[in-house]
C-alpha cells in the first residue's frame, strides 16, 4: 500500500492552501458577517483552476484525477466554509451532472464557462416537503408539443441565486412508471427564462457568504433539448450525484475539522495558566490528541473512498461512510476547540466560533447522518 501523494497533489495542496491563507482568510470573516457572496473571489478560485477539476482538458476542464479536486475541497474548508461550499457545490453538484449525463451539445454549450470559474450552475432537488425523501418532490414537468412545462419549487440550492449563476438543473415528476412510482427526468433550465424565479435566502447560521436560494417555477417552458441525460433517468442521476457529491462534503468536514485542530493547538501552545501553557495540561492534551486521532482516520477514509474512486471501482459505501465520519469528525473537533478556547471561543474574533456553525450543515446537507447510516446499513446487509 503506498499512501503517499503525487508530486502533482502534494503541489494542488500546497497551492491552494496558500491561496486560500492570503486570498480568502483576510476577507472571510467580513463577508461572513455582512452575509456577503463574493462574484470576484468566486472568479480568482476560477483562475487558480478550483472548477472542473475532474472534467476533461476537451471540455476547458483541468483533466485531474478526484482525490486531486477533494484535496483542493479540503484546502479551502480549512479556511473558510463558505468558500470551500461553492467549490464543492460548484464542481459535484452543478458540473459533475452536466459532465456525466450530458449530451455532447450540452457539454460544449456549458462547461467551458463553469470549468473557468467564471459561471456557476445549481442543482435542483431538496423541495420545501422533500429533503431527505428524495422520491417526495412535487416539481412537475409536462411535455407539450416538442416543449416541456415546469411547474413546483426547490429550496437550500447552492449557487442557484447569484449574478454568476448560468442556469439551473431541476428534477421533476414526468409521469408513472408501471410500478405505480413517479418517473422523474431532469432538466437544464438557464437563468432568465420566463417563469423561472431564483430568491436568495439569509439570516443562515452557517455558509452565510456562500450562495443559496429558493427557486420557482410557473410555467418555465424549455425545450425538449434541455433533457439532461434520458428522459426518465432523473432519479438515477440524482443519486449518482449525491454519491460524488458526499465526497466533497466530508472533504469539507476533513478540511474543517483540520483548520479547528490547527487554531486550537496554536492557542494551547500560547495560553498561559497557572504558569504553563494549556497544552501541559492532561485535559487539554487528551483533547488535542484525540482530534489529531480522529483526523488521521477520516483523511485515511476519505482517501481511500477516492482512491476507489479513480479506479473506477464501486465507492458508494465508503462515500457514505467518509461523508458521514468527516462529518461529525468536524463535530466533535469543533467542539474540543471552543472549549480549549474559553471564552473566547464564544467570540467572533477568534475563528473556532465560525468553524462551530459552519459544521452542522455537513451532518444535514447532502443526506443528513440519519440517511448517511441507512445508506451503509444497506450495504452491509442489513
């Protein structure tokens, strides 16, 4: 077994990590108390090629391999969630679809934009009565003539509301397989089309500089050409989706628990009490230990879950399980450092605090942790 990185992984993250010191930390926590999406950091992160990492070179991509682009994900969580948020939504959940599913015109007509950083897509599930019941959405879409006519909502997408936003992919109810369930197909829906409304949403605990909205659709009409992918395989792509887009998510909890552990430990070493530095203390060592323990093991998890990955191998379970680990890894660091930081922990000034609301959305987005645990006892065969 060889865990080392490549030359070309040990430089995206040496790369993207100081990026990410000197180009987000600064402005991160400005933009994060003015709730403050960022078009023009959004770009720069294009330009240091953070989007269409995994696309091929055909398609303006950066034609690297996935534990590369989980690396970069890492990289910026360790600084900043919301930034690391629309890297991660931007590259599994608005490119990934596209790349995967769509037609040779769709690919041409829309990646070179969003692989430049310089555009972003969104990707239309979660509805207002549909989170984790995937199979609850009410969105529905009617073919008439050679058009379709989309009707419903979506809520909590990423990237879906901004002045960079490109378009929308939206999954609907297209009719009734012969088991009686819903047939459900997806759609590529632009901004700016008649009907379609896209709302941003604030007064988030969490992710409060990255874009989210509501969308709407009253009668959005879209040719039968912005079928993603067959019609009738909506379902199957949404899940495929998902199992990439856990990666990303625990890559986030990975990076999180990371830049926690890191401003922890360095407030440890500096704090005096009763003579010493904190971290002379068994309570506060113990702690640190066990956060350095349990990011060991969620960074080999989740590497290995890629590995598996770029094989080309089945990597459905242990996504599952990487996402759901890192996850609540990040939690349990978080928590260790606010306590090794006092009071100040609490404040604003010091970063943990973000780090601790930025964490729980990892355990509700992309299938909370109940789903998570479903998802893998399946697997093992239960």
């Amino acid at each position: 077994m060889d865990f080392d990185l490549t030359k070309e992984q040990e430089m995206i993250r040496k790369e993207v990590r100081k990026f990410s010191l000197s180009e987000i930390a600064p402005i991160a926590p400005d933009l994060d108390e003015t709730e403050t999406f960022s078009p023009e950091l959004t770009r720069k992160m294009g330009d240091i090629g953070l989007f269409g990492m995994f696309v091929s070179e055909d398609y303006a991509g950066q034609g690297m391999d996935y534990l590369s682009y989980i690396i970069a994900v890492e990289e910026v969580a360790r600084v900043d969630g919301s930034q690391a948020a629309t890297v991660a939504a931007g590259n599994s959940l608005g490119i990934g679809p596209l790349y995967y599913f769509g037609s040779e015109e769709q690919k041409k007509k829309y990646l070179p934009g969003l692989c430049s950083g310089k555009a972003l897509w969104g990707f239309g599930l979660t509805e207002p009565t549909a989170g984790s019941d995937a199979g609850g959405s009410k969105t529905t879409a009617v073919q008439d003539g050679n058009d379709w006519v989309i009707n419903g909502s979506k809520i909590f997408i990423t990237n879906a509301a901004c002045e960079m936003t490109m378009g929308v992919t939206v999954q609907a109810i297209t009719g009734t397989r012969s088991n009686g369930r819903p047939e459900y197909t997806c759609f590529l829906v632009e901004s700016g089309t008649p009907g379609f409304k896209a709302v941003p949403m604030h007064k988030k605990m969490m992710w409060r500089s990255s874009n989210t909205a509501e969308l709407y659709f009253d009668n959005v009409r879209v040719p039968d050409s912005s079928i993603l992918g067959k019609h009738g395989d909506g379902f199957h792509q949404m899940l495929k989706t998902l199992d990439g887009g856990r990666l990303s998510i625990g890559a986030m909890g990975l990076g999180g628990a990371q830049g926690a552990y890191d401003a922890a430990l360095k407030y440890a070493r500096e704090r005096v009490q009763f003579g010493q530095p904190i971290c002379k203390f068994q309570a506060i060592a113990f702690k640190l230990a066990d956060c350095a323990m349990e990011i060991e093991c969620a960074r080999n998890l989740m590497y290995k879950a890629c590995w598996l990955r770029n094989l080309h191998r089945p990597f459905e379970k242990e996504a599952a399980m990487a996402k759901l680990y890192c996850s609540e890894v990040m939690g349990r660091v978080v928590n260790h450092a606010v306590q090794i930081h006092g009071g100040y922990g609490l404040m604003k000034d010091y970063g943990v605090e973000k780090f601790f609301r930025d964490q729980k959305l990892l355990e509700i987005g992309e299938g909370t942790s109940e789903v998570q645990r479903i998802v893998i006892s399946r697997y093992i065969g239960c």
